[in-house]
C-alpha cells in the first residue's frame, strides 16, 4: 500500500542523531567454550555435548556458564545443530507456529569415529573439536569439503546477545538470500551486513532491513555448482556480517538452531528447505493474471473507469484492487458510506464476477480504538489485543489510535476470521491484502523496560535505530506471557496464517492472501510484493534481485509494483517495466496517489508493450499454474537464477539482470533509459525467441549475447528440449471450454519433455487425494523421418472433456525437407477405442530449423495419444 507518513519518512533525520553501540574496550566480547562432555546416543545420528564457558566478559551483559548442543540428523539432507543454555529455557520458536521434526532420525547405519558423526545416506558429516575453544563443522563426506566451520572463533552466549561466525572458503563460496533487503546485486557482497529485523521501510531504499526477515541463505560453490543450504531459525533482531572469508551472526536474543541442507543442486536445496518450513501455499489460477491497483482511487465510478478503460485498450485485466480509500475513516471492515457505498460496490463486484474478473482489497492489522466501531468492540470483548504496561497497547495509524490483534492468541485468529466472514456478506473480496504488518506505527512508544534498548544495537535502518521505532514496542506481551521483542518478526508470518485460514473457512476454496510482512515459512500461507519501490530505473533492475530471493524463501508467488509506487514514472519506464513484470509469477501495477496515474492504458506506447508481453504471459498461464504446482509440491521456484538451470556454468552465479521462468523460459528485459539492445547471456543450448520462432540463439559453451529490443518489445526464449502446454484465450477460469497448443521445441539431440497441471483453479487442496486434478507428462523424439510426440496422463481425475489439444507447433527441425510440402500425420487416440485420425499439417523453413505444424486436432487434453509426423522426403 501504503505511502509513507510524514512521522516515518522523518525518522532518517532522527536516527542520524542517535549513539551508536557503547565504546568497547580492547577486551573481546566473549572467550567462547571449551567441550566438557560428548556423547553418541544409541539411537543413532545424534550427538549431544555440554560446553562450559572458558571466561566471563562483561561486554553485552554476563555470559551464560553452560551450554548444550545437539546434532542430529533428522533426514538423509538435513542436518541439525542446536545449542541452548543448559539450565534454563530460552525463547525458542514454538513448533505450533512453524512444525517441524524434533527427534532425530537415523538413514541408514551410523558412521562415527571419535568427534565425527554421519550415516550411511548422508552426504553431511559433523565434527565435534575438543580444542579450547570449542567449535563445530559441517562437510561433504563425498568431497571432504567444509561447509560451515566455527573453528578458531569464539563463541558468544549472552542473554541477549549471541555471536557465531563461520569460515568461508576463498573465492569459491557465493551466496545467495538473507533478506528482505533491496539491493542491486542478487548475489550477496562481501562487506554486507545484513539486518534482520522487520520494519516499514520503504523498498525504494536500498540496503536497509525492510519488511520480512528470512536467515536463510545458500551456497553455491565454484566452479563445481554444489549448493548447499543453512538456517538459523531464530526470530530476534540479528545482523549477519558476510566478509570474504566469514560470516557471522550477531542476534539479540533466542538460541542457535542451525539447520544444514545438503543439497546437492540448488533445486534439492529448495526442496530440502521447504519439506522443513512448508511447502508454499498453492495460488488460484486466476492470481496468474494481470492486476491493477492505485492508493488514490476516488470512487466507485473511478473503479468503473479503470475497469472500462482496459477493455476498451483491448489490455487483458483480471484483477483490480482498491488500496485503503474504500474504508470509512480508514478502519477495517468498513465501506465509506459517501464514495464507496456498499450498494454500488456490491453491483459493481458482482459485475466484474459475471465479466470473469476478481476484486480485492487491503486490510490492515492496527483497529480503530472507536466506541462505536463494532470490529473493536467484538475484539475489546474478546480480549485479544497486545499489552503493554498493563494495558491494550495503543499505536497511531490511518485511522488514528489503533490496538493491534495479538496473532499468538487463538482467540484473535477466531476473531479475525470472524470480521473477515462478516465483512465479505456485505462484499464478496475475492482474496485479501495484509499491509502494515511488521506491525508499522506512526508513533515510537518510550522505553518502558530493558527490552527496548537491548544492549547491542542492530544496524536497524543502516544507522542502528532503536528497535522500538516505529512499531510495537519491544516490552510489549503477547499471549502466553510472549514478548514483542521476542515475536516481532514473527508477527506478519501469524497474520497471514490467520487470514488464509479465516478465507478458506468463508469461500471454501482456495485462498489469496498477499502479505507485505513475512518470515520463515509465509510463503505457505501468503504471496508477497517487495513494497513501496518506486519509479525509477534502478527499482526496475532491483525487482529482479528482489524477486529471486523470494524464491529461495519459500515463497514463489512474487512481484513488484509494475511502473513504481512512488514518484511519477515516464512513458519508456513504464513500457519497460510492464515488458518485465508481464512476466513476474505475481504481475500487479500499482502507484502511490500523489504521483501521477500509470493505468497501461493512458500511453499509446506503453498499450502497445502491455498488448505485446501481456498476450504472450496470457498464453503462458497453463506453464505458470503448472509451475505452481511444482513450488507446492517440491518448493521449487516459479522465478529462477539462472544457476538453477545450470549449477555447472559459473557465469550464471553473478547474473541479475536476468531469469528463468521455471527451467525453460529465459527473460532478459531491458533495464536502462534510452536502451534498444540488451546484453544477455545464454547457458549451452538452443534458445527459440518466443514472440518471433525465427529468431535463434545456439551458443556451446553459454556465452554473451546483443539482442535487438525496440521499444514494444521484450526478449523472451525457450530453452531448447522443451515441450510448452500454451491457452488460447485470456480467461482466468478453467471451468469452461478451451483450446490448447503444443509448442514442442526440439534440443540438439531432436528431444523435449513438459508437462501441464490442470484442476478448477480453486480447489482448496491443490493435487489432494480427495481433489479432481489431472497432471499429463509429453515426450517428443525425431526418429530417423518421423517426429512423435507422446501424451501419458498420471493423473486424470478432473473433468477435462472440454479441453482440446488443437494444435502442435514443431520448432527445431533439420532444415533438409521441401518448404511447402506438407507432412503426413497420424493421430493415435490411445483412450478412446483405439481410433486414428489422419490428416497433413505445414512444413515451413524458418531462419535455421524447420518448422511443422498440424492444427485442427480434435485431442482430449485428458486422454493419452501418439502423434507420429512424417516430415523429411
């Protein structure tokens, strides 16, 4: 949403102003611990040890005397190492809020020898050292390479400041993630420190801690392309210091727990991770179309204009949303009675539904403290606000004095779930958008207890602003006797848990929920925009960074705001920026009501490239969604690097100004002014120009090349081996008759593979047991003068009879037949009684391959075939 306040945009000037960390003395900040004790458990793949600290220091408060660590290894990829205090309980995330595996499973036989300990199935070894200090490493029994390794630094256990580092070997380790920040490079530099703590700092500043905080990063070694994976679950204020050859963790409070994920693609590293945080929610199929949103639509009638005004600019919209104007007096729940009353907001919901469009709007946490506000009466009754001082914390937002829901308690999930059922009878939203939820203040509350100046200050906004700034304050308590400063970052993540939940009890289908605020494990419950950027050039190439990072968080439904949410964008940047974001997993256009309107229908220029990559993002929805599945099941990304796709080119570790959608479409857009060519690297292969098959790239090795990029147009490939399920229509539902296409893109050795998931787009389990969903796997050969392409449904328990495969494309073909010859085809329905249908399609030479195309196929998506061509005389 949301523009900044004049009391938050104001604290840069402020926080210039405050005392950096206390002096130190030339004593360290902690001595580390020596190993007391060690001990292999009969159960298998766990070790547990006891440390005793060598020396007290002062610095940050007194040491804890006594640690234990665990090691355990809990799958055959994923090792944990867990160190607490060993004589009184800490504040650790509870496994209610993220589940997750406790115990120790042993894969295989155990393998230990004196301080090392591994399995049989495991690629990961631990060791244990019995020098003074203590220090542990995590590495590849396959290739002895150390991982992670705290040997020769002191460990640091204090109540509220802990310290680790580990050695990074020289100029082979590249890193990836450690967010939310906003920074130009995807892959992370060295002299970076990363402050992990969530707080309503505008995107369009760069390098600041902003909204969501994800300690998680990975590791793709050189040259090799071996990836690793390492979490430290630990929801305080941290900052994470990545020199050339170390990184170190400084946290405010909770305990280590590291978790090591071998890998060894970076594909299995995702998959590693998210079978541990959850599996990213699955998005409706419509959340795949375009969206259009504005902080500054006047009226109901301003929502009809928008909505007219794509129609008639023939510039596909599936989604409009209002910003917080809809509200009366800005509270929750609430239509304004004047410019957005409920009668004409309900006919006009009702008429974007019967048109197949969607509409949602923005919520945010902080209630309205109003006597005659029914949401904050229910929730006063219900008792589910934050304390603070002895009282419901009382903060300052758009609607004045605001309690905020305290997301720890059941009972404000109940709540919640009920405001959000009351509120869509009077409006049917069709999903909801979470703002605000870090959770943004317009006011800094006074320190009340030693909570709120923690003794080491986090490098909060770059300039080590207090915790308390601009948000809840840290003293404050939650449910169960939690504090603020312990739940914090968490507080977005339970927020959007308790909104998807609320509209799958509502709708009965499949939730949207978008978060602004997220950590650890959101992305199974919302999607996410990287905020408030704004419009300028460098925001559009920081999106891509941004954008990727998020898919290694977890959460694959991502985007940002098309054309910039602040400032007043131009023509040329807005063509460019929709050229890119027509091809972000989550493609919204928003703007921010004091910059100028950016609607893609009021630039003839910009019309032209929102028809343009639109159109080809609409034919693309049937990859998208079948990408989606592919996050849901696997967590795998739906906006790649380039390294995903090929870990083994050590080019692609530094590429940022370019990405894969999943792992055969590669997008290089346009990113500075006045530009008509693009430099753009492309991996070994065949690459086929999706908008114009004539154009080509094969490059063995990968190598750099200069694409021609007029004004309209952005360079979107096809990875060669790929077999592409397309729609032909810009519908958002699948419940209704539709067309198909095959692109069958053929590689050097004449092969192609893809597959395509298809359901109702809602269902509210995505590939359940109970759910009717239909997965087909297509297989493509050239055998000596004939091109097949086979058809095998693994699934086919949706209803598809109205889905027709119409037609198939073949790209890559020798060029030795005769142009104008038209091919024989046989068509072998394999379900239904065994028929043949016979026809000829066209041949064509186009730039160096042939092309062959058959259409007017009446193939059931839903059934197996073979399709054998005849192509060469």
């Amino acid at each position: 949403m949301a523009t900044i306040s004049p009391n938050v945009s104001f604290f840069f000037l402020l926080s210039l102003l405050l005392a950096s960390s206390p002096s130190l003395s030339q004593d360290p900040i902690g001595y580390g611990y020596q190993l007391h004790s060690l001990h292999s458990h009969a159960s298998g793949g766990l070790f547990t040890a006891q440390l005793q600290l060598i020396r007290n220091t002062t610095i940050y408060g007194p040491d804890i005397q006594k640690l234990n660590l665990t090691a355990s290894f809990e799958t055959k990829d994923r090792l944990r190492v867990r160190i607490i205090d060993a004589e009184r309980p800490r504040w650790e995330i509870p496994a209610e809020i993220i589940p997750r595996q406790i115990q120790a499973c042993l894969y295989g036989e155990e393998i230990k020898t004196d301080n090392n300990l591994s399995t049989a199935t495991s690629d990961l070894f631990v060791t244990i050292t019995s020098t003074s200090p203590f220090g542990f490493s995590v590495a590849r029994r396959s290739t002895g390479e150390v991982l992670f390794s705290t040997s020769g630094h002191s460990l640091v256990f204090k109540d509220r400041y802990l310290e680790i580092s580990s050695y990074l070997p020289d100029k082979k380790a590249n890193l990836y993630g450690l967010g939310e920040h906003n920074k130009p490079s995807f892959r992370l530099v060295p002299g970076d420190t990363l402050t992990l703590w969530n707080s309503d700092t505008p995107s369009m500043f760069t390098d600041f801690n902003l909204y969501g905080s994800h300690p998680f990063y990975m590791d793709v070694r050189t040259p090799e392309g071996m990836a690793h994976g390492v979490l430290l679950l630990n929801s305080n204020g941290m900052d994470v210091i990545y020199e050339e050859n170390l990184i170190t963790y400084k946290a405010i409070g909770g305990v280590f727990d590291f978790y090591f994920f071998a890998g060894p693609s970076p594909v299995e590293v995702i998959d590693q991770y998210t079978a541990l945080i959850g599996r990213p929610a699955p998005m409706p199929y419509w959340s795949f179309g375009f969206h259009q949103c504005r902080y500054g639509y006047k009226n109901v009638s301003d929502l009809e204009n928008v909505v007219a005004g794509y129609a008639d600019a023939g510039i596909p919209l599936s989604v409009l949303w209002t910003d917080i104007d809809y509200m009366d007096d800005f509270k929750d729940f609430t239509l304004d009675p004047v410019n957005f009353p409920p009668d004409k907001m309900k006919s006009f919901v009702d008429y974007l539904h019967s048109h197949g469009q969607k509409y949602v709007v923005i919520v945010d946490p902080g209630i309205s403290v109003n006597s005659s506000y029914e949401t904050y009466k229910r929730g006063l009754k219900d008792d589910i606000f934050i304390k603070w001082n002895g009282s419901n914390y009382l903060g300052v937002v758009w609607p004045g004095d605001v309690n905020f829901p305290d997301f720890v308690n059941p009972t404000a999930s109940k709540f919640w779930s009920n405001e959000i059922s009351i509120f869509r009878k009077t409006l049917p939203v069709d999903g909801l958008w979470i703002d605000m939820n870090e959770a943004s203040n317009f006011i800094t509350s006074p320190p009340l207890t030693e909570l709120d100046t923690p003794p080491y200050r986090i490098n909060n906004s770059g300039v080590q602003r207090p915790i308390n700034n601009n948000t809840v304050p840290a003293s404050s308590l939650h449910f169960g006797n939690l504090t603020e400063y312990d739940v914090h970052n968490l507080y977005g993540f339970l927020e959007s848990r308790a909104t998807h939940s609320a509209l799958i009890q509502d709708t009965g289908k499949r939730p949207f929920v978008l978060s602004r605020s997220t950590f650890v494990g959101s992305g199974r419950y919302a999607a996410h925009w990287t905020g408030d950027n704004a419009a300028t050039w460098d925001d559009l190439a920081y999106s891509i960074p941004s954008i990727l990072s998020f898919g290694l968080f977890g959460v694959p439904m991502v985007g940002a705001d098309i054309c910039g949410f602040n400032g007043n964008t131009t023509e040329e940047l807005c063509s460019r920026w929709i050229q890119l974001g027509a091809f972000y997993p989550f493609s919204r256009d928003h703007s921010e009501k004091r910059s100028t309107r950016q609607e893609l229908y009021l630039w003839r220029p910009v019309a032209q490239s929102a028809k343009k990559a639109l159109g080809l993002r609409y034919k693309l929805l049937p990859y998208y969604y079948t990408l989606m599945y592919q996050a849901h099941k696997l967590g795998t990304p739906i906006a790649r690097p380039l390294f995903f796709s090929f870990p083994e080119d050590p080019n692609t570790y530094g590429i940022n100004k370019q990405f894969m959608v999943g792992d055969r479409v590669l997008v290089s857009p346009v990113l500075e002014q006045g530009k008509t060519t693009v430099e753009a690297y492309f991996p070994r292969g065949r690459w086929f120009n999706l908008f114009d098959h004539n154009d080509t790239v094969e490059v063995s090795p990968g190598n750099q090349v200069t694409l021609e990029a007029p004004q309209d147009t952005i360079n979107v490939h096809v990875r060669g081996g790929s077999i592409l399920v397309t729609q032909k229509t810009e519908s958002i539902s699948l419940g209704e008759q539709r067309e198909y296409e095959l692109l069958v893109v053929l590689n050097e050795e004449g092969t192609a593979t893809g597959e395509v998931f298809l359901d109702d787009g809602e269902v509210v389990e995505m590939a359940g047991e109970l759910s009717e969903w239909i997965r087909v796997n297509f297989t493509s050969k050239v055998d000596g003068k004939t091109v097949s392409l086979n058809s095998e449904v693994v699934n086919g328990k949706f209803g598809t009879e109205k889905m027709f495969v119409k037609k198939v494309v073949f790209l890559g073909l020798r060029p030795d037949s005769k142009a104008g010859v038209a091919p024989v085809f046989v068509l072998h329905q394999l379900k239904s009684g065994g028929k043949i249908v016979r026809g000829s399609g066209s041949y064509s030479v186009q730039g160096k391959f042939g092309v062959a195309v058959v259409d007017d196929l009446p193939q059931p998506i839903g059934e197996d075939f073979e399709l054998l061509v005849k192509i060469y005389q």
